[in-house]
C-alpha cells in the first residue's frame, strides 16, 4: 500500500557530508512523522531524527549539531543531511514514516527499504 525508497547514500570520508532522501507513494491521504534509524553491523537499530507533520525536530545525542531533519509535505518526502560524518556514523539508514491510508483511518508505521552510508577514516 504504501512504499518508501531511500536514496543518496554512499562512500565518504570522515569530515565529508551526504544526503539522503526518502520518497514515500501509495496509498497515502496524510502523513504524520516522518524520521530516520540506523543500524550498524552488529548494533541494534538506532533512532536518528524525527520530523513532525507540523514540523517540530528532535535528533538522537550522537547526531545533534551534525545531522538536519527536513521534509517536503508536497512530495511526501524526508531529507537528513548528515555534515561533519565520523567512521562511527557507518551504517544501514531506513527511514520511517507515521502514514493514514485513508480519512478516519488509522495511522500505520511504515519503513523503507535502507540506504548504505560509509565513512572512511
């Protein structure tokens, strides 16, 4: 019903930026928080960013003054822009979105499928 397909991700040395995007399409009639996890090789997943509908941001300690959440309402879609990256950073991300499928119907938590992102030292 409903798809998200992250992109952008990538090979970059530490210091370096990247940016990924996360297209979400289906069956949407809205959508209410968007974000990102990662999960390391090894590590349990780990919340990153999170964006409102009404646009409120909160970011995970590791990531804060880093990583910018935002989003485009018109295309259904989230960014993170991750600036300053560390080896530490390595690690599968995956978006998720808080997604009504229909008016008066409930809301469902979907993922995407992830995006490699690698940091050289």
């Amino acid at each position: 019903q409903v798809q998200l397909v992250e992109s952008g991700g990538g090979l970059v040395q530490a210091g370096g930026s990247l940016r990924l995007s996360c297209a979400a399409s289906g069956r949407i009639f809205s959508i209410n928080a968007m974000g990102w996890y990662r999960q390391a090789p090894g590590k349990q997943r780990e919340w990153v960013a999170t964006i409102t509908s009404g646009g409120n941001l909160n970011y995970g300690d590791s990531v804060k003054g880093r990583f910018t959440i935002s989003r485009d309402n018109a295309k259904n879609t989230v960014y993170l822009q991750m600036n300053s990256l560390k080896p530490e950073d390595t690690a599968v991300y995956y978006c998720t979105a808080v997604v009504q499928t229909r008016q008066l119907g409930r809301y469902d938590n979907y993922w995407g499928q992830g995006t490699q992102v690698t940091v050289s030292s």
